[in-house]
C-alpha cells in the first residue's frame, strides 16, 4: 500500500475531563478505565504513521460540572495521558461530537478520502456522547472504518434499569457493532 493509499486513522477521545473520573462521583471502574485509555492512546501513538489525536471536550454553562474554566471541567491528565502540542482539543455541547463543531473540518483535511477514514473512538460516558458519536460517524463517513475500543470507555450505573455500568457499556457495544462498528481489542 503506497503512502496515498494508506489509511487516515484518527483517535477521538471523548468527555474524558475530571468529573467522570475524579472523586466524588467518578464512573465505577475509573481506575482501570483510565489504564485502558492511556493504553490505548499510546497504542495510537506508536502507530506508524502515527495516528492523529482529536480530544474532545463537553461544555454546559448550566451543569457545573461541565462550566468551562473549572477544575471538573478539565481534561484528565496524567503522566501518560497528556494532550500533546500537535494534537487539537474540540468543544462540544451536545453528545454529537460532529454537531456544531469543528470535528469535521480537523477530520477531512488536505488529501481527506473518506474511503481511507479510520476513526477509533475511546473515553466517556459509553452510553451518551460515545454512543452518538459513533452513530454520527457513521452517518457522516459510511465508508470510513468506526471502531470503538473496548475497556476504553465507560458510563454509571444504570440503576431505573438494575444494570451496573459494565453491562451498560457491553450493551452498547452490541448495539454499536450491530449498527458497523467494529470493537476493538485494547492490544
């Protein structure tokens, strides 16, 4: 496969800010989802050609957790999961990542072929702007490559249904790789 014809892959990593993960209502599971993320990040990295990195990140001026310029605002950042110089940072307010923001212009850029698209889907919460974002994916690049990373996203309890947080993100998994996203292994 020439240069030309090698895949555009393009990590997006969704809602991963400090009031889904942080104390005192982090999803359950936090910790672990938090490796996987950072895994799969430098999984991405490592990539060559290395895969370009979007971060997305909610705003809601009424939700104080979601208010910008506030600590449960930002982005979680660790040592090894840290938004790096080249790599862009999209808000949003609603669950589509797409819906009035610039994710498709930082997406198709010089040389864009969508037949070529691969966008790797990671971060929070599985059930709300995961979910809608792959969904829009897909309706936006129905030849692009959707993929979600399995491990590496996560959500609440659903407690109004009894189901724990992991068979919410299993089940959205099922219902994403019904619709043709494909899920990925974390390695």
């Amino acid at each position: 496969m020439s240069s030309e014809d090698s895949p555009t892959r393009i990590l997006l990593v969704i809602d991963v800010q400090r009031c889904l993960l942080d104390p005192p209502n982090p999803v359950p599971g936090s910790t672990k989802i938090l490796r996987n993320l950072e895994v799969a990040l430098a999984r991405e990295r490592a990539a060559s050609p290395p895969t370009k990195v979007i971060w997305i990140r909610h705003n809601e001026d009424d939700d104080p957790d979601f208010t910008p310029n506030t600590t449960p605002w930002e982005i979680v950042q660790t040592e090894l999961f840290r938004i790096q110089e080249n790599e862009v940072i999209v808000d949003k307010t609603t669950r589509d990542s797409f819906h009035k923001t610039s994710l498709a212009s930082h997406i198709e850029t010089a040389g864009f072929d969508p037949q070529n698209l691969q966008l790797v889907i990671i971060g929070l919460q599985s059930d709300y702007c995961v979910q809608t974002t792959a969904r829009s994916a897909l309706a936006r690049y129905p030849s692009a490559r959707v993929s979600l990373v399995h491990g590496a996203h996560g959500t609440y309890d659903d407690e109004k249904a009894g189901r724990s947080a992991e068979e919410v993100s299993e089940q959205i998994e099922i219902e994403l790789r019904d619709e043709g996203v494909i899920i990925e292994d974390i390695n």
